[in-house]
C-alpha cells in the first residue's frame, strides 16, 4: 500500500501556498532554468501535455552600478578631508594643533589611515552586494531568498520571498532597517571617536547628522520600502566624511613623521 507525505497533501490542497502575490517587490513563478519538481504519486496521473508556469518579475528602482557607488563613496571621503583641512588650515586651532603634535609623537598616523584602508573595505564589499543584486532588482527586505524544493507541480522550483504588505512587511522593512543601522555604526564610531579627538565639534556635527538621517531613512523604509533615497545619503555621506578626518590626520601626521 502506498504512503503520502502529509505535507504533500497540505501543499497540494492549499491555495495560500501556491498562490503568487499580486503586490511585491519581486513576484517569481518558476524560471526555466530550474530543474524538473520532484517526482510524485499524482505525476503520471497530471496531464501530459501540462506546463510549468513561466518566470513573471516585477522590478523595483535600478541599483546603482558598483562604479557609481565606489565614487560617490569616494567623494565623501575627500569631502571630510577637504573640510578637515580647512578648519585646520584656515582657523587658528591651538589645541587642535596641540592634538595633532599628539599623535605625531605616538606615531599614530598609520593608525588613522587603517581606520580609512577599513572604510574602504567595507564599502568596497557592499558595492560587490550591489552588484550581484542588479540582475534580481531585489530591494528591502527581500534580502533572502527562498526556494521550495518539494511542495508539488505547481508549487516547486517557486521563490520565496518576504511578505512585503501590511504588519508583516513594516516589522520587517523595520527590522532591515535596524539591521543595516547596527552593522555600519561600529566602523562609524570608530572613525568618530578618532577624529573627534583632533576635531570634536565636527564629530559632534556628523554624529547629529548620521543619527537622523539614519532615524529618517529607518521611518520611510518602514512605509515605502525603498532603501535608497536622499534621506540615506545623508547618512552615507557623514560615514564618508568621518572617515575623511581620519585620512586628513592619518595624511598629515604619516608625512611629518617620516620627514624627521
């Protein structure tokens, strides 16, 4: 006597599993580059001249080519370096040259420009995220993706993806948002604490920026779902310009020490 898998007969007679969202980021059905479902008892019983559904995308906004986010990053990091030069060039500073004196006679300056060679790294491995990511067009909080291996001819081979709608879709456009938040402050903190000692009220000045363009950009991400907005580049240009007062101090401090 043949045996069923009960989670077969679940999927097979729930239409919630099967069914593709009308609303989304990304609606997939199976592509046809997969492979074949798996083979079930109801196979040879299924009509033979059936189809497996065909791949239906509905893209989001384009993501940035990885020459384009490299640049822009770039140019944050000279912005702060510019502006770093010229609040100490331009303003008599007694203390912050006391402070400069500082950390040339430690031998610090190859400190500050591994905190930049860091920033770089960072960013260099979102542009390689970005990059992978512009063939799918997949945006928040579809960050993961999912695919039913055995769940029956129509259901097989489908994407999983995450609800997008409703209370579901803010707790996780909320959640992604104070995932990034978390995982790009620690390098942040890092370059503020070490240029705040040279300069402490730019410091202050791009912490009050990044904080609230961070707490902006959480809040519309919550209720458009977009990651990318000028909101966010407020933030991306404050990390950049924190790491451009490390390059500066790093720079000037490097040169003075191997000119002795």
């Amino acid at each position: 006597m043949s045996t069923r898998s009960p989670l077969k007969g679940r999927h097979r007679g729930s239409g919630s599993v099967s069914q593709i969202p009308q609303n989304g980021y990304l609606s997939v059905s199976r592509p046809e580059g997969l492979p074949d479902p798996l083979p079930s008892e109801d196979s040879s019983s299924s009509a033979s001249g059936s189809k497996a559904p065909t791949i239906t995308t509905v893209s989001g906004s384009p993501v940035l080519d990885a020459s384009v986010r490299f640049a822009r990053s770039a140019g944050f990091l000279l912005i702060g370096c510019s502006i770093s030069a010229a609040t100490v060039l331009m303003g008599p500073w007694q203390t912050v040259t006391h402070r400069m004196v500082l950390i040339e006679n430690y031998m610090l300056g190859p400190l500050y420009l591994a905190l930049v060679l860091l920033y770089l790294a960072y960013h260099t491995a979102g542009l390689q995220l970005g990059t992978v990511f512009r063939p799918t067009q997949i945006q928040m909080p579809d960050q993961k993706i999912y695919r039913i291996l055995d769940g029956g001819l129509d259901v097989s081979g489908a994407l999983v993806l995450v609800q997008d709608n409703g209370a579901f879709g803010n707790f996780a456009r909320a959640r992604q948002a104070a995932a990034a938040l978390e995982e790009s402050m620690p390098l942040f903190v890092a370059h503020l604490i070490a240029g705040g000692f040279v300069l402490p009220w730019t410091a202050m000045m791009l912490s009050a920026i990044f904080g609230l363009s961070r707490a902006g950009s959480a809040a519309q991400t919550r209720v458009s779902g977009r990651s990318e907005s000028p909101i966010s580049t407020l933030s991306g240009a404050a990390e950049g310009a924190a790491a451009g007062v490390c390059l500066f101090v790093g720079l000037v401090s490097t040169a003075r020490e191997l000119s002795e």
